[in-house]
C-alpha cells in the first residue's frame, strides 16, 4: 500500500535519536498495563495534537473519545487471552482537524517464559485507501439504483462472456435471479436459439465486442421457456487503454415464442 508518509513538524521532532525513528510508519511499544513506553517520530507527528509527552500515557487515550473504551477492552482481551490482536482501523483527527483513518497491525511483547509483558503497534495511515474504496462503492450503489430504474433489461458481461451485472427487469424478463446468472457464460445460462439481423450476423453474443449490433432473438430463460426479444448490445470501451472490457446488451419483451401459434 503506497500511502504517503506524514510530514513531520519541525516543533515536535526533538525527542532523543532512536533507530526506529527512520520508519516511514507509526511505531509504539506499551506495557502490561497500557501505558506507552516507546513512540518514534511518526507516532508523533500522527499525535501531535495531543498535549505534552506520550510516553507514559495510555495508548487508547489517544483514540477518539468513541474509541477509547473499545480499544481498551481490546487490549485487556489480548494480554488476558495471550493471543495477538486482529487487524483493526481506527480514526482520528490529527492537530490540523483533518480525518485519518488508520490501520492497527499489533502483536504481543512476550517474556522468556511467552508471558505477554506488553504490546508493539505498527500504525499504517491508510485514510486515501479508505476514501478510494468508499467512494467506489457510493458509485456501484449509485449504477445498481439507475440500472434497477431502468424499465429495459439489460445484462453486462466482460470480454470473455461472463456475466457481470443483470438487473431487476432482466430477472423479471428471464425468471433467473441475478446471483443465479451473475459469474457465469452469457450463451450457456442465456441459450440463443435464433437471431434476426440485417447484416445476417452470427447469433453470439460477442458479435458486438467490435462494435454496436443489433437484432431480434429466441432465448431460453428458466425453466427452458422461450423469450422472443428486441436485442440491441454496445461494446464497453475502457477510456485510459482503449481496451473493449466488456459487453452491455439491453433487451426488451416481446411475445413469447409461440404465443401466436397458441391463440
């Protein structure tokens, strides 16, 4: 993970040389009972805001108000249990009132006898990361809610013919719950049995990786019902690489095959 040390106020930086020092990461060590015996000079930068030296403070003491009692419980859990802690994240806001988000990696100070005498810390600020994967599902929740508006149906595939997205008037088009289709090959869940185009093109469904194609087809849905549908597929062209990364298909109902022949 690539994140960006922090910067290192000049005002706070004369503490004694420690070898530790030289991390581009948060390091510190408590002992037995919490109390913070050992703090490089990322840790603090990363808690500059709080008053007068660390060592000796509690290291939950500077988590938010919020935090604090989680994180002592946590940490009398691990020296209690002799077990290192899992991976946690924890929040803060640093002496400029900016949000951080970090990730604790913690494990246990042990004497000669593998009793726990205390704790070591590597704190990793990964509040970039964070925003980058919050921001990327506030987006896939935001397309999930403007496909499932959409009337049509329309099933997305990558490359290969992997079905990626289906939405709700595909679902109701077909009778297939989309985790049913979701991972796997469009002409095998999907079957086409027939295909009617100008251009007399064969009925694949990556005929439009090229470029746009349409068509009216037969389908097989649940229960090998037969669907007849306007069927109108674009390639989906990555913007950076010009790369075709996939296939969206928007398909509209027609009168099931044979319906006709019935009435």
């Amino acid at each position: 993970m690539n994140e960006i040390p922090l910067a290192i106020p000049a005002a706070i930086d004369n503490a004694p040389s420690d070898p530790l020092d030289e991390l581009p990461v948060a390091y510190t060590e408590t002992n037995i009972q919490g109390a913070i015996t050992r703090a490089n000079r990322q840790t603090r930068a990363l808690h500059s805001s709080h008053s007068g030296e660390l060592i000796g403070k509690l290291a939950w003491e500077l988590m938010p108000a919020e935090d604090q009692e989680m994180s002592r419980a946590a940490f009398r859990a691990a020296m209690e249990a002799c077990v290192d802690p899992p991976l946690a994240r924890r929040s803060i806001y640093t002496s400029s009132g900016a949000f951080r988000m970090l990730e604790l990696h913690r494990n246990l100070i042990r004497d000669a006898d593998g009793k726990p005498t205390g704790m070591r810390v590597v704190t990793v600020d990964v509040t970039e990361a964070h925003k980058a994967k919050e921001e990327a599902q506030r987006a896939r929740l935001w397309l999930e809610s403007v496909l499932a508006a959409i009337s049509d149906a329309i099933i997305v595939t990558d490359a290969l013919g992997f079905i990626r997205t289906v939405n709700p008037a595909a679902e109701e088009l077909f009778g297939w719950k989309a985790e049913e289709l979701t991972g796997k090959v469009i002409e095998k869940a999907l079957p086409m049995l027939s295909y009617l185009s100008d251009d007399k093109k064969l009925a694949r469904f990556t005929m439009a990786l090229d470029k746009p194609a349409r068509g009216v087809a037969t389908m097989l849905g649940h229960a090998r019902r037969q669907v007849r549908v306007e069927i109108s597929s674009s390639p989906i062209v990555d913007k950076e690489s010009g790369f075709t990364t996939g296939v969206v298909s928007v398909m509209r109902g027609m009168e099931e095959a044979g319906a006709q022949a019935k009435a």
